[in-house]
C-alpha cells in the first residue's frame, strides 16, 4: 500500500507516527507538504506534481491539514480524491468539521447535545443576542480557531458585550456560547477510527484557565467513557462524514455534551494518557478500507 500522509511538518510527533506505523507495517508511507503540492485540472483529466515531479500511484491519503491552510490544503485532498485515492476524511468532511459554526448547526439538526450557541452579525443585535443564550458567563469562540486559541470566557455581560465588540472590529467570525460551569474546567477527547472509539482522555485546565487544551497548558489522563459518551462520540463524527476524529465532550448536569469535533487531532497526547497505538489503529484502517475499494472497482488508483 502506497500512503501519503499531507503534513507541514514531517518532524511533528503526529506525523512521524504515522510514517513509522505505516512503514511497521509493511507500506510505503510519504510525508508530502500540501502547500508544496500543485494540480493541472483539465475535463475528465487530473494531476498533482510536487518539486517538479509528478506524484501518482497513491492508493491513500491521510490528511493532517491545519486550521491555517483549509482552503488549500482541502483543494489538495480533494485533487487526491479526484485522481482516485481513498481518504479517512475527505475535503468536505474536513471544512464541515472546520466551520464550527456550521458543524454546530448539523450536529443540533441531528438531535446531538451540545452547549447553547448563539451568532449574529449586527452590534445593534449584541444585547438581545446574549438575551437569547442566557446569563454570563459565556465563552466566545473563533469560528475557525483550534487548539485552544480565539476562545474566551466572559463572567459579566458587560464583558461579553466588550469582547464581542472587539472581535467585531477585527471582523472576526465567532460563536458565543454557554458556559458548563459544572464541568470544572475539563473535557474528554474521544479519538474515534473507523466508526469506533479506539481511545480516550481526560484533559484538565491548567489553574486559572477553563481551557483544557494540551497546548494551552492543560494535563491529560485515561478515562473511562460512559456507554452514552461512547455513543455520542460516534454520532458526531457520523453526521460530519468523518473517518477519524477527535471528539471533544463535556460533563454537564444534562448528560454529556459534544464542544467541538476535530479532523485532524493531533496523537502525542493521546497515546502518552491512554498508552493505545493510535497511530498503528489509524494506518490499519486506511489501509484496510482503501483495499476494499480497490478490489471492488480496480481502477480506483492515484494516477
């Protein structure tokens, strides 16, 4: 099995995973940058060509686009998929999961729980757009933020109000949401695979901070998931059409609620607190899937 695994970085911990598992496991695995990846698109007719040559015979491509490169690094994937290679998370899977926004609104339109949301565009709205979430604190939320930045929490109104004003100036699309005040500032990462939950963490804000992301500072340990947590993990990355994911769920008073739902999450500290080889998980799957395609349509095939 041919793999390319689409990463900035080849040096970052995900991506060197990935290519040591794959290659573990008997695959030609290469790291290629999606900005350094350039496409011919012609009727009937495509082609990727990366350092003047010409990339083909692909049979996968796992995508680890970050949140600075979506509109090209999806541009690439879905060139791959057009040349006929298999993705875990195809182009469009991966801007549903990136527009929070949008991926909020398919996630409720499906009955999935999650906290209260509300945007808007007009500062004459601001008042009664609060009104309609409720009573502080609240957290604000860049659309397309990741990792913890573009989130803050305002404990007054008078505060969001500010902060929403703020965000307005830079012209910034953000999300305002409620605060789960009883979930003490931690959340769980499920890591879902092929349509099951194949590890889970329990991340806690660091003192002083509500946010629970690794790189904001926060701890990580096992967790046991409840069978409602597992289930509603799996139902998130089923309405966003996504392979692999990251989950990340709250604690509430009213059962557990989906914050977010990652394309492409990252595996250092998941594999650190869970001790489960993620990346090896990950490379069995798509090499399993993109066989199965391939022996039921042959000409399905990177060229």
């Amino acid at each position: 099995m041919k793999i390319a695994i689409l990463s900035r970085n080849a040096r970052l911990y995900s991506t060197r995973r990935l290519v040591e598992a794959a290659r573990e496991r008997g695959h030609v695995a290469r790291v290629l940058d999606p900005l350094r990846c350039y496409m011919r698109i012609a009727p009937g007719s495509f082609q990727m060509h990366y350092g003047g040559k010409r990339l083909h015979g692909f049979d996968a491509v796992i995508p680890r686009i970050g949140a600075s490169i979506t509109f090209y690094g999806t541009a690439v994937v879905r060139q791959f998929e057009k040349m006929g290679a298999w993705t875990p998370n195809d182009a469009e899977a991966i801007l549903r999961a990136r527009d929070k926004l949008r991926a909020l609104q398919m996630l409720a339109a499906e009955g999935v729980d999650l906290p209260t949301t509300v945007f808007g565009d007009n500062p004459e709205d601001s008042a009664d757009l609060l009104a309609m979430l409720g009573e502080p604190p609240h957290v604000l939320k860049l659309n397309e933020g990741a990792q913890g930045q573009g989130v803050l929490l305002a404990e007054k109104r008078s505060a969001s109000l500010g902060m929403i004003e703020a965000f307005r100036t830079l012209y910034a699309n953000f999300i305002v949401q409620e605060f789960i005040r009883e979930a003490n500032g931690a959340d769980l990462r499920c890591f879902v695979v092929g349509g099951r939950v194949v590890a889970a963490m329990q991340r806690q804000a660091p003192e002083g901070d509500f946010r629970a992301n690794l790189h904001r500072g926060g701890s990580a340990s096992a967790v046991e998931l409840s069978s409602g947590e597992h289930e509603l993990a799996l139902r998130a990355t089923r309405v966003l059409g996504l392979g692999i994911a990251g989950v990340d769920l709250l604690r509430s008073a009213r059962g557990p609620l989906v914050l977010e739902v990652n394309s492409s999450p990252g595996l250092e500290g998941i594999e650190a607190a869970s001790g489960v080889d993620v990346a090896g998980v990950i490379v069995e799957y798509v090499a399993a899937a993109a066989a199965a395609r391939a022996s039921s349509s042959p000409r399905h095939r990177c060229s």
